[in-house]
C-alpha cells in the first residue's frame, strides 16, 4: 500500500496481506467454466481491519 495511507480504524500505517481458505474464490457471474480468482486481503497490522480486497487474476472478469 503506499505510504501515505493509513487504518480509518485505529490510524496504523503498517499493513500485510493475505487470503482466505477453502472456497473464497470469486467467479464471474456470466461464465461457467472458470475457476474464478483467488481473494486477497490488505489487513492492517495494528488492529485487524480489512483495508480492501481484490482478486488476483482480474482479467478472468472481461466480458469478451
């Protein structure tokens, strides 16, 4: 993240990343064949807060 944001929780700066487990994939609503893209999470480090959330593989969400 870049540096000048910040927790609109507990105002930390310090932030990691990471994904959820088991099924929290995300799919595309018009396409039925895919294996959809995993979800990561921008957390912060001071208080747990989830900053955003995005998928890995965004280009699998194109409507062709």
């Amino acid at each position: 993240m870049k540096n000048e944001e910040y927790c609109p929780e507990c105002g930390g700066t310090n932030f990691g990343e990471g994904k959820s487990h088991g099924e929290a994939r995300v799919y595309p609503m018009k396409k039925i064949l895919t294996l959809g893209s995993d979800v990561t999470h921008v957390i912060c480090i001071k208080c747990g807060f989830i900053l955003k959330s995005f998928v890995k593989e965004p280009h699998k969400f194109e409507n062709k």
